[in-house]
C-alpha cells in the first residue's frame, strides 16, 4: 500500500506527559547522529574498524500560528522554572482528516526555547510562535 499523505498536508500534535500543547504546522530536527571511533587492529591491513560509541538526538523546533494553545507553552515553561523535570511526551503526524501517520515517543523532554510572535500592523503576515526543546532519545510507536 502507498501512503499518499505529502509533507505539505501534514500537521504536527504535540504532548508532554500526556498533556496536549496543541497542533502545529511545522516539525524540524526529528534526527540523531551516532557518533563512531575508528579501531585499528594490529596486523590487518585491510580495512579499520568503525565502532558506534555515543550518539546524539537533535533539538526539535516546532513552529505555528499563534492559537488559543499558545498559552499552556508558557505555562510549561513557568512548570520547569520552579521545578526542572523531564518529561516524556508524543509528536503525532496527522493527514488533513485528523488520522494519524506516525507517532514518535520522545524521551526526558526539557525546553530550551520559545519565540512568541512579531506584532507588526504594517505588514499582513500571521504571528507565528516557534518552541524548541532538547531530548533524550526519540522512539517509534
């Protein structure tokens, strides 16, 4: 079967600890990068070892429109500002109808950053916000 949902219709829904911070439009740094050191053994000539050692998981960047959700991204920041814990949470991938593509579980969620939107009556542009936040590992479900 041939999946045909294409990335332009796709919207993002994020939640921490089982709590939904809303829908948004765009989800950048799903990714990670296993680090390798290279091994040399005595009398082979051949070729070098490559042996994974560590890896490391991008931050991930989610932007979107401001909405009426807007607000509990701040109120999770003020959460981690009196108490700094990880949380686990889910990004669900939804085609237009609402049903889900793919869910990622990610792992010790903390934020690192917000960015509200530019108020600016003279241009026509949406306000958007952007959230951005570190991890500790990224798992299918």
């Amino acid at each position: 079967m041939v999946d045909t949902v294409f990335a332009s219709s796709v919207f993002f829904q994020l939640s921490i600890a089982g709590n939904s911070l809303g829908a948004f439009h765009t989800c950048d740094g799903l990714g990670a990068q296993i680090e390798v050191e290279q091994f040399t053994e005595g009398g082979n000539n051949e070729f070098t070892w490559q042996l994974p050692s560590r890896i490391t998981w991008s931050n991930v960047t989610m932007t979107r429109p401001v909405t009426s959700d807007s607000g509990k991204i701040l109120t999770w920041f003020n959460e981690i500002m009196r108490q700094a814990t990880r949380k686990d949470g889910e990004i669900v991938a939804l085609a237009p109808d609402l049903s889900p593509i793919v869910r990622w579980q990610v792992l010790g969620i903390v934020p690192i950053r917000w960015q509200g939107p530019t108020f600016d009556p003279g241009q026509s542009k949406v306000a958007v916000e952007t959230l951005e936040f570190a991890h500790e590992g990224i798992q299918a479900s």
